[in-house]
C-alpha cells in the first residue's frame, strides 16, 4: 500500500544536501565532482538539480591524518 500523499510530497521537496570532506582540490575539479555527485542524485532519486547542495570542506594536509600519520607527513 502507497504511503499517504502528504509522505510522497514532503520527501520529494527534501534538499539533499551532500557534504564531502577532502584535502584540497584543483577548482576544475571540485567543478566537475559537483556536477557528476549532482547528476547522480538526479539520476537516483528523480529531482530537479536545483534541489540538491553539494557542500565542499577542505581540510588542509597539516589538519587530519590516517593510519596514525599526519598527511602532511607522507
């Protein structure tokens, strides 16, 4: 059984919003990796591509680490 109209309408007007955490990145491709993580919820869930955000937050080399190493000391 279909969920009432009021379930359907208040989930298509959601804004998804995507964060991507990364070191920084070249503008032409942060350009290109907005457009295709656009298109992909686009594509998924069948929304217009003013609806989806794509927020970028670079962290620089000297503010995050993996594997119990700095990345800025690789």
């Amino acid at each position: 059984m279909d969920p009432p109209n009021r379930t359907r309408t208040r989930r298509s007007s959601a804004m998804p919003i995507v964060t991507i955490q990364q070191g920084p990145r070249d503008t032409e491709l942060k350009r290109d990796l907005v457009r295709r993580v656009t298109d992909a919820f686009v594509d998924a869930y069948k929304i217009p591509a003013e609806t989806v955000q794509v927020w970028i937050h670079e962290v620089p080399a000297d503010s995050w680490g993996a594997a119990g190493t700095l990345t800025a000391d690789k």
